[in-house]
C-alpha cells in the first residue's frame, strides 16, 4: 500500500479514486494541487462538484457506461469549475475498478490539466490562421517546394502570378515555370540552398500564359524538428515592370545624356540650403572641365564666368529667385584651356516645401559655334548685299530667288525685275549656244562652270563678263540652287585695251610706237612675201631738231614732233604705216611701194612737204628731215637689217647736207662694215698703245711765245696708219670708247704737260678736248681732279675745252659741272664759240676763261667783211665779258695780222704749226724763239 502510495504520488496528472456514488474516496498530490484543495476538502465530495454542468453529466454518463461494459473511457475533455483555482480543462481518463479490496465497484479517474495545452493551441492556432491569412493575401509571390521542385503551397499571388488560380498545388512544379535551357540549374539551385540553407536571386519564369516574367526571389530551407531538410519556402516578387522601367529609366538617362552632349547642353542644380551644385556630364563637357571636376557650388561656377559677365549671371540668379521664373540670358566663360565660349542660360528658382525657393536649376547650352555661324551668315549676307560683282541665287530649276545690289548695278533690273524669272533674260547674242551648251555640260558635269561671256544689260548694252556658276547640292545631294558671281569687266577690258594701246603706240604723237612697228613690220613682210612683192623702210629723222628742243623748249619740240605726226599720216597711203622710234626718228612701212626710183620719189616728196611751215604756237616754224631708204627684200631680209640699212643710209643722207633722201646701197653697207671694223680696233686701240697724244701750240699774239698747246689725240693704226679724231671721235663717241679713250688722252696730256714743267716751261698751259659724253659724266669732275693729283700737274696748267653744244643741251646742269671743275683750279674755255646758239646771257653765268673763234669765222678773215666783223664782235664780247679770245685755224698772215690789230689774245692754226708729238713740241719750246716772227 505504501508503494501504491508512492507511485500515485508520482503520477503528474490528478488521480483519484471514486466509489459508486462518484465520490472521492482517495486522491494524490496532483488532484489536490488541480483543485487547490486538501485531502480533508477533496475526500467525500463528489466528483461531479468539481466539474460545469454539462461536464458532470458526461462524466455520469462516462462513469455508466465504463461501469457497464467495464471499458474504460478516455481523454474525455471537461470543464472544471470547482476547483479554486479558476476554471481549467482537463482531460479526464475513467477505468473501472474490480479489484478494489472492499469489492465495491468504483473508478480510478485520471484527470490532466489541459489548460494551458489548449490555451496555446488556440493561440498557436490564431497565429497560424494570420500567417495563412497574411500568406495568402500578401502581393508578394510566397511559397514552398519539395526538393523535387513540387510546390506545395502558394498563395494566391503566386497562383495569379502562374496564372493558375484554380489549379491545385502539387499539380505545379518549379521546372514548369522555367525556360527550357534553365531547367538544369534547377538541380543546382537545390544543391545550393541545401548547402548554404538559402538562395537568392533573380529567374525568369513563364507563366501558363506563356508571359516572360523576371522574379526576384529570396528562398530558405525548411528543416522539420528533427533537423532534416524537407523543402524550401520562398518569398518572390515580380520585378518584370520594375526592371522595364529601370530600364526605361537608364534608356532615359543615357539618351538625356546624349542628348545633352548633342544639343550641347547640360543643367545643374544648386541647392540652397546647402549649398551644393550638381552638374549634368554635359556641363563639364561645355565648361571644359575633366570628369568628377564639377563645381561644387556657385562660387566655383562663377569663377568660370567671364569677369565682366559675372555681375549680370548673379543678378539673373538672383532675379530667378525671386520671381520664381524662368530667366534667359547669355553669358561667356573662360574655360581652364583659355578657351572663351558662350553659354545661353536658363534660371529657374523651385520652391521648396514651404514656398521658400530651395533650389536654383539651370539649364545652359554651348552656343559659341551657333553664334560664330549667326556671325558668318552676318557676313555673308552683308558680303552678299555690298559685293561689288553681281550675285545671283536661283533655284534648281533656274527660277532666280536672290540678287545684290551688284547684280542690279551691272545688269539694270532690280530684284524685283529679277526675282521670278530666268537668268536668260540677260543673255545675248555675242554668245554662242555652243558655249552655253558647253557651260551646262561642265555644270551637270562637275557642279561648276566659269569662264567670260558677254551678257546683255537691262539698257540692251551688251557686255563682257566674268560668269562663275556653282550648283549647290541639298542634304540628300540633289542639286538645290545655283549660285551665279557675274564680275563686269567692260572697265577692265577697256583698260586692257588702253593699256594695249599704250604699250603699242607713242604717248605723244599716237603713232604705233617701236614694238608695234616691228609687228606691223614683219606682218608686212609676210604678206608682201607672198605675193613677191617688196616694201620701202624709210627712215626719217629732223635735221637739227635738237636745237629747236634746245632754243624754244621741250613743249614746242612736241607740238612740232606731233604736228610731223600728222603731216607723214598725211602723206601716206592707208595700207603703210607711219610710226615713231623715239626722239625726233619716224618710220614709214610702204607696201608695195614699186621701183626704187619711185620709193625715193615718195621720200622726196615726204622731205619737200616737210619743208613746208608748221604752225605752232601761233608761230611758223621750219624744219627739215633726212630720210634712209632700204627696199625689202633687196637690201635685207630680216627686220633688224633693214631698219639698220634704213638708219646708215638716213646718217648718210644727213653726212651729204642733211634735207634729202638717201637710199642703201652696197656701197654703203661696205662704209659702214669699215665703220664697225674700225670700232672693233678701237676698242683695243688703247690697251695696244696705238694711240698718241699731239700737240698744237697756242700763241700769244702781244708776245709771240707759245702759251700753252692742245692736246690732239691721234691714232696709229697697225695696217691703216694715222687716223685722225675727225675719223674715229665720233664713232667712239658713239660707242661710248670715248670714256676710256678720254681718261687716257687727259692723263697722258698731264703727264705730258708736267714732264714739260719739269723742263722748266712752267708757264705752258695744256688745254684738253672734252667730248659731250665725257661732260655729262657725273664723276668728271673726280675724275679730273685725280689725274691731277696722280700726274703732279698743278690745276692752273690745265684748261678744258667745251663746246658751245655741249654746254648748251642743258644749262642748269652744264653750269652746276662747269663750277664744280672752275672749282678744282682748272680753266675752262669755249670751244667753236660762234657755231652754236649761246647767247650773252649764258656767256655771262658761265664760269668760262676763254673762248674759242670757230675755225670757219677764221677762214676768209679779212676778205670776208662778215666773218671779219663776227670775228671782231666775239673779241669784243670776250673783252667785255673778262675772256681770253683765241682764234683758232690761222693759216696766213693776213689773217694774223687782222687778229693781232684787233687785239686778239692768242692764235693757233697751221701758221705757226701744225699739231706735232709732245717730243717735238718740247723741242721747240727748248728753241725758245717766238713763234710769229721767226
Ligand atoms: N674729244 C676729243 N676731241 C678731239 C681730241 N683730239 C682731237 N679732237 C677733236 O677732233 C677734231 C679734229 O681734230 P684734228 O683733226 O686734230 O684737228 C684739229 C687741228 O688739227 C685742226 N687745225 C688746227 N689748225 C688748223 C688750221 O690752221 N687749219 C685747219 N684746217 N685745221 C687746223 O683743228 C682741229 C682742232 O680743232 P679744235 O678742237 O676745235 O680746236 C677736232 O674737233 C678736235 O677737237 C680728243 O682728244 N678728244
């Protein structure tokens, strides 16, 4: 009984034994505890007392029935009420008892207290029916797997999402939903999850619909309580729309970047509360800054901002700001490159939550190349409008769209003549349809076509032009327009033409000049070439024109050379030619002209009607002319020839006496090949030592004795003999020998001279002929003065002679050398006084010493009363004017005599003695006798 005792006071549930009645006859620790009574309290009640209502009569009936069929009855669940603490369920277990001792029948009752089981149940119960709630309306896709990829829950999302709303559970599986080339990962999805306890991730699934859906999935392993994986629970959301629009979203930013970039134009953000700017790609790109450079804040912004552009970015700011709008403006930054460009900008100020602007945005754009391109097209407009060639615009079709002023200026129609129509309105007939033709050709060809047409003016003028065409092509390459540059170049032709004519023709009288008579020449001489036939060359010069130039002045040597012009114009027929070769040298060119009897006779009737007067200046005026005459082909072949043959036989028309014709002949020809022989031998003349300088005394008529000597230059030819000056002068003259030739007769003069000083004839003064070459030299004077030095000679013993002439060609100059040599010591004497034209006038301003009575004045003194009383005149004149008078050419005593009693100062001629070397000149100074009266 003890060990009864024991174990029921071991037993957790409530044990109690009842007797037939239903009351307690015995309980253990834990039916006491369940009712909180004690043992004096439990034994003796009924049992029923501790139970509701409806809980006794289950019990009765339990109780009757267990006590019939002796079954006992189990977990009957009751209510209990009596017990003191509170109402409690418990599960009541009910066994009959036979084998009680006192073999009365009774029970055992076993209650367990299941309060607090099924309270948590139904708690349990509650959570779970939430969760099932929550799990099937969630939007989230939740569900849960077998490892086999069964599903074996979804909620409601998920079965909408599959399109499977009726559809059971285990119908569906993973694999179903996936792509058929994504089926194999599957088996690793499992691995992984059973591995690692999760997986998260993205899928596609496909749903019944056959709908791609993107999935976003986070799964977890279920392990049951014993820790064995039996599935996998998931929770899914369809993301397809967010990735679309995240997508759209990228697709959206890149192109607004690309955009930006395109447009060249970016925005900005400046937030005002702290401050901070943020800057679209682009806007670095405009600003010219590296990537992760941007400004940070408006300080920084505005240290781009060209400085004198600042104030006005701030106070549009600010302007946005306040009137919450949108403010365009323009503004240039400098960028970190040096580079300026121009922004437009737009401001706007964005109000915050509270009304107060918080933020200021700016959209700006690199307008730099825009507003480069506004300015070009600036430009060219203006170019267009004050172009001053012509410009025409018409469209493809040839319709004219646009014209400048130029245009108008040059054409006469205005625009509005112009617009409308074609430009065929200016064509005219000068212009073959072969050329317009071909100028299409070139167009369609190449796109371009210039080149000189003549066109036709509003007026009917036609005129040349300079056309360039240009097509211009559109964006797809169709020819669009055509652009027209029409230069006029009626002035210019017109100046090509004077200037031709210039080129051509003498300025003074009009007459082709010498390049255009050397083409006139030859083409004469081709086209009579043809026919056999021959022309005349004459060559035609004034005889003493020169001293009309001279004597009366440049403007009336023009008008007389112009009014000669005329007078040959006159004289010839149209198919000849008359034209100047400069100075006073005219030639003709007549065709055809017949024998050569008849080509002088034409010459001489040029050269009789040339002595007719001519009318200048109110005045009448006389003139002669010389004329050389050479017969094509006869008397040369070539051009150069017969002008040449023409000129010597005109020089020897003027050697015979000048106003008169001369033609070529052989004869001729051999004269001048001497002549140009002659000069070859000059020219070595000097450096073979040919030459010799003679002397010819000059005597002084009150003393006798010799007062000085000219130096007469004579030249010892090899095979010729001597050749006098007279011979040679003027052909080296000519050929400018008389330079060197000059030099040396100077200085051999001087040598000689002070070699004769040196002889103690310190009184001998030595007089030198200067040719008119020489005295137009610029360095005479230097020259002179260094012979002077070289030789020793003092200045006083040497006098130069000077011809009347050679003074005369030009005053102002003359005299200006005349003193610079008066200057060196010199003297200087006038030579053949009486031959030329100098006046008293001159005389006067001449820094002259002496004067020299021409030789011809001389000659028949005194038997010529005239040339006596020039003779006596020129001494007179000397006298008075302070000069030394020599005549020279005194061959008689007669003519010393006169000289000598009309106090003449000294004499030189063949009276006294012929010119002789210097040798023999210093012996008869050594004689020392005088030289009249001996
Ligand atoms: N520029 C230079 N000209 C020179 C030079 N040497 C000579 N000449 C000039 O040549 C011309 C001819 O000279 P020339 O043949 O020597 O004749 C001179 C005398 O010989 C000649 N004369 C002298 N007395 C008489 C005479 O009584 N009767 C006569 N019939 N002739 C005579 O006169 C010539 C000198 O003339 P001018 O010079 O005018 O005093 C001649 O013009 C020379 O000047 C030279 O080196 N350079």
């Amino acid at each position: 009984m003890q060990l009864y005792e024991q174990l029921l006071a071991l037993l957790s549930g409530g044990l109690c034994q009842i007797d037939s009645n239903l009351k307690i006859i015995s309980a253990n620790q834990a039916f006491r505890n369940l009712v909180q009574l004690n043992d004096e309290a439990v034994l003796g009640n009924e049992i029923c007392s501790f139970f509701d209502l409806s809980s006794q009569k289950k019990l009765r009936n339990a109780v009757n029935y267990t006590t019939l069929d002796q079954i006992p009855v189990k977990n009957l669940r009751l209510m209990m009420t009596g017990a003191n603490n509170g109402v409690k369920l418990v599960d009541v277990s009910i066994s009959p008892l036979t084998s009680l001792g006192n073999g009365s029948p009774g029970h055992m009752v076993l209650m367990r207290d299941v309060t607090d089981l099924e309270r948590s149940k139904s708690a349990m119960e509650e959570v779970q029916g939430k969760y099932q709630e929550l799990f099937e309306n969630a939007s989230e896709l939740f569900f849960v797997h077998d490892f086999e990829g069964k599903f074996t829950e979804l909620n409601r999302a998920f079965r909408r999402f599959i399109g499977t709303i009726s559809a059971k559970t285990e119908e569906i599986k993973v694999v179903d939903l996936l792509q058929p080339g994504q089926r194999s990962s599957f088996d690793n999805y499992i691995k992984q999850i059973i591995s690692t306890g999760e997986a998260c991730g993205t899928i596609e699934f496909v749903t019944r619909k056959g709908q791609k859906r993107l999935v976003e999935y986070t799964n977890t392993l279920i392990k049951d309580r014993r820790g064995r994986s039996v599935g996998v629970r998931g929770a899914a959301r369809d993301i397809t729309q967010r990735k679309i629009s995240e997508q759209a979203l990228r697709h959206s930013q890149a192109s607004l970047i690309r955009s930006q970039k395109m447009a060249h134009m970016g925005n900005w953000e400046l937030d005002l509360n702290s401050g901070v700017m943020t800057c679209s790609e682009e806007v670095l790109n405009i600003l010219g800054l590296p990537k992760g450079n941007s400004p940070g804040n408006m300080a920084e912004y505005l240290d781009l901002v060209h400085p004198k552009d600042r104030r006005k970015v701030r106070s549009d700011m600010d302007e946005a700001l306040c009137c919450q709008g949108a403010v365009h403006q323009e503004h240039r930054i400098i960028r970190p490159d040096g580079k300026e460009r121009i922004l437009h900008t737009i401001f706007e100020g964005l109000k915050g939550p509270h009304g107060r602007a918080a933020v200021l945005s700016g959209v700006l754009q690199d307008i730099t190349q825009r507003r480069l391109s506004e300015q070009r097209v600036r430009l060219l407009a203006r170019a267009f409008e004050n172009a001053l060639d012509g410009m025409i615009i018409t469209n493809e079709n040839g319709v004219i769209q646009m014209v400048n002023p130029g245009f108008t200026a040059i054409t006469g129609y205005s625009a509005q003549e112009a617009i409308g129509r074609n430009p065929s309105i200016l064509r005219s007939n000068r212009t073959s349809a072969k050329l317009h033709k071909a100028m299409w050709e070139s167009i369609q060809k190449t796109g371009f076509w210039q080149g000189e047409i003549f066109n036709r003016r509003k007026n009917g003028q036609t005129y040349p032009q300079w056309l360039s065409i240009r097509a211009i092509k559109n964006e797809i390459g169709k020819v669009s327009h055509y652009v027209g540059a029409l230069h006029d170049l009626t002035e210019l032709k017109q100046g090509e033409a004077k200037i031709a004519h210039q080129a051509l023709h003498d300025a003074l009288t009009g007459l082709p000049n010498r390049i255009f008579f050397n083409e006139r020449l030859a083409d004469a001489m081709r086209e009579v070439s043809k026919h056999n036939g021959k022309l005349a060359l004459l060559f035609l010069d004034l005889d003493n024109f020169k001293n009309i130039n001279d004597s009366l002045g440049h403007a009336v040597g023009d008008k007389l050379l112009s009014a000669t012009a005329e007078r040959l114009l006159s004289l010839v027929r149209d198919q000849d030619t008359v034209a100047r070769l400069g100075g006073d040298e005219f030639i003709m060119i007549l065709k055809d002209p017949g024998s050569k009897d008849q080509a002088t006779g034409a010459a001489n009737r040029i050269i009789k009607a040339m002595s007719q007067p001519f009318w200048i200046n109110e005045r009448e005026m006389y003139i002669t002319a010389s004329i050389g005459i050479t017969i094509y082909p006869d008397d040369g072949e070539d051009l150069e020839a017969l002008v040449s043959n023409a000129d010597m036989a005109m020089y020897q028309a003027k050697d015979v006496g000048k106003n008169t014709t001369r033609i070529f002949t052989r004869d001729l020809n051999t004269r001048i090949k001497r002549r140009m022989s002659l000069e070859e031998s000059l020219r070595n003349a000097i450096k073979n030592e040919e030459l010799e300088v003679y002397f010819q005394p000059k005597v002084d008529l009150r003393t006798g004795s010799m007062a000085g000597a000219e130096a007469l230059v004579r030249w010892n030819h090899p095979d010729k003999g001597l050749i006098g000056p007279d011979e040679f002068i003027p052909l080296a003259e000519e050929t400018g020998l008389i330079i060197p030739l000059g030099r040396w007769v100077l200085r051999n003069s001087c040598r000689t001279a002070k070699a004769w000083m040196n002889h103690g004839h310190q009184c001998m003064q030595i007089s030198v002929n200067l040719s008119p070459k020489q005295f137009t030299q610029k360095d005479l004077p230097q020259m002179v003065g260094n012979t002077l030095s070289d030789t020793g000679l003092p200045p006083y013993a040497l006098e130069l002679e000077l011809t009347e002439n050679m003074v005369m060609q030009n005053v102002d100059e003359a005299i200006n050398t005349m003193h610079r040599l008066s200057n060196l010591g010199i003297q200087l004497s006038l030579d053949d006084f009486g031959r030329g034209y100098s006046s008293l006038y001159y005389l006067k301003r001449f820094p002259m010493n002496e004067l020299k009575i021409d030789r011809s004045f001389v000659d028949d003194i005194p038997s010529d009363p005239d040339n006596a009383s020039i003779v006596n005149t020129i001494i007179s004149m000397g006298r008075s004017l302070n000069l030394r008078v020599v005549a020279e050419g005194v061959e008689t005593k007669e003519q010393l005599s006169f000289l000598k009693k009309n106090n003449c100062d000294q004499m030189q001629g063949y009276f006294f003695q012929a010119p002789i070397p210097a040798l023999d000149l210093l012996r008869l100074l050594q004689r020392g006798k005088s030289l009249i009266f001996s």
